[in-house]
C-alpha cells in the first residue's frame, strides 16, 4: 500500500517536471517571436559651401555618413528636387561631386541661386533599399537633433569686359573681370557669320590658363594669322581646365577643356554655355573700336 502511495506521489513530481520544462519551452519560443533590439540612430554630417559651379556640378567638401544614406539637393525656394538623390554607402566618406538637373533654378543672376543639401538614412525596415523613398527614408539628425541640411549659394562662371579696353599690338583683348569654377579655365575668341550669329565652329583667339576663382584682367590673344576688324563684333566664351594640367588641349571632337556650363537651356534642355549671354535674346560679345580700343558689351559673360 505505501510503495502505491510513494508511485502515485513521484508520479506527481513526474508530470509536474514535465509540465514545467514544456512551459519553459513555450516561452522560449515566445523570445523567438519578439522583436530584435531597435537600430541605432541613423548618424551622418556634410560639409559644403557657398561656390562657382563648374559644368552645374556641386561640390560637397565632406560627407560622413554611419549607415546607407541619400543626399538630397532642392532647391531652396521651392523645395522641388535640383539632382537625383545620391546614395553614399555605409562607413564612406570624402568629397563628393552632385550633377545638378535640368530642375535645378541655375538662373545665373548676380545674387546667385540656393540649394538646400540634406542627408537621409537608406531605411532598412521599409522602402527598397539602394532606391530612395521619399516619405520613408528619414532625415538625419545630429546630435542636437536637428535635421543634417545646408544651404548653399551658387554662382555661375562669367566673363565681363568693360568699354574702351584696348586691343594691343600683340593682338591682346583685356577682360577686367573673369569667375572660373575650382580647376580654373580659359577664354576662347570667336568671330561672326555672315548673318551675324556668333560662329563658334572657328575659333580665333585663346587666353593663357586662368587661376580659380574670381580674377581682374584677364587677356585672351587673336591668333597670329588672324587680323580682326575695327567695327567687328566678337565674342568670348569660357572654357573649363579639365584633365587639371593647365594645358588648354580643347578640340571640337574631343573631351578635354569642354566649354563652361552654368545650367540649361529652357527649350532644348542643353547646357547653357558661359560667354554667351545666355539670360538674354542676344549673344553678348564686344566690339572692336575705331581707335584701337575694345568697346564690350555690358556684360560679355552669362
């Protein structure tokens, strides 16, 4: 009788022990479910200033980013998009070179024309990553919590010759005023056709390498076997330092020292070229005066 006791007791304790290990299980399998530990916050900065474009590409001196990220130029008065988003992947960082659009407001006006640049985290859990979603990959805080974004003013590259500067011996054209972007660039001379459009098939005339930046006086020469005209209107147009060898190697079919650019045409969607008066009906060029001197149109850049 007391062994029958001591079964049905140990019995007891037997199932008790197994009813305990599966609970024990159910709850592991419970932890399965549970949702994995939330992701860091996204991390991020970008460094970019107020600059000269060159060939309506922006430059960001710095971007850092901790995670798969979007950088995101608008323009600033009206927050449309100005580039596609440029993906910058996890752990990257250095300069960075954006292509602006033919969405991008490149008016060229004096006061120059603002973008707004901004970083947002690729986001992991929804959206498709390597594709930027708009609504869905979020902005970037820093550690203020403040959003990662910048304005940044840009101007266009420009030519600008003042009346009565004269044409030298040497056949020099001085321009009291040339802006080039970061590589700095050359100027190129150009005469007319006979309809009195400029003819940029033929060129005449080249200026020395030209620094970056903002310079005073700056002189392109006539070639030696081109004798140019009193009462002749001419004109300029800018060209870019690029491969950086300040070797000016342009050729009409070639690659190397392609024509300035500062945003695009609003009919063909061409770029606009700088030097050739692209903000008005007529091509801005100069005039060579009957005393010797160069008298330039008010503006001979954009």
């Amino acid at each position: 009788m007391k062994s029958m006791i001591n079964f049905e007791k140990y019995s007891r304790y037997f199932f008790a022990l197994v009813l305990s290990a599966g609970l024990a299980s159910c709850s592991d399998d419970d932890d399965a479910g549970v949702d994995p530990e939330p992701m860091p916050d996204p991390t991020g900065s970008i460094t970019a200033s107020d600059q000269t474009l060159s060939g309506n590409t922006l430059i960001l001196e710095d971007a850092t980013v901790g995670q798969d990220s979007w950088i995101v130029v608008t323009n600033t008065d009206d927050q449309s998009m100005a580039a596609d988003p440029y993906l910058i992947e996890d752990d990257e960082d250095g300069e960075v070179r954006i292509q602006l659009n033919q969405d991008a407001n490149l008016t060229g006006n004096v006061d120059g024309d603002d973008f707004d640049v901004s970083l947002y985290s690729d986001n992991p859990n929804q959206g498709t990553m390597g594709t930027y979603d708009e609504g869905i990959d979020e902005p970037v805080a820093d550690s203020m919590g403040a959003d990662v974004t910048q304005t940044v003013n840009t101007t266009a590259p420009s030519i600008y010759g003042d009346d009565d500067q004269m044409v030298t011996e040497e056949g020099d054209v001085t321009f009291s005023n040339v802006n080039t972007g970061t590589t700095g660039g050359y100027i190129g001379l150009y005469g007319e056709n006979e309809d009195g459009t400029p003819n940029y098939d033929e060129q005449i005339g080249v200026s020395e390498y030209i620094e970056p930046g903002a310079q005073t006086d700056v002189t392109a020469r006539f070639n030696e076997d081109y004798n140019y005209q009193t009462g002749q209107t001419y004109y300029p147009r800018l060209y870019t330092d690029s491969p950086a060898d300040q070797q000016y190697t342009y050729t009409p079919d070639g690659t190397e020292d392609m024509p300035e650019t500062y945003g695009y045409d609003t009919t063909t969607g061409e770029d606009r070229f700088v030097g050739n008066s692209a903000n008005t009906a007529t091509p801005g060029g100069f005039t060579v005066g009957n005393t010797g001197t160069v008298g330039a149109g008010a503006d001979a850049g954009m």
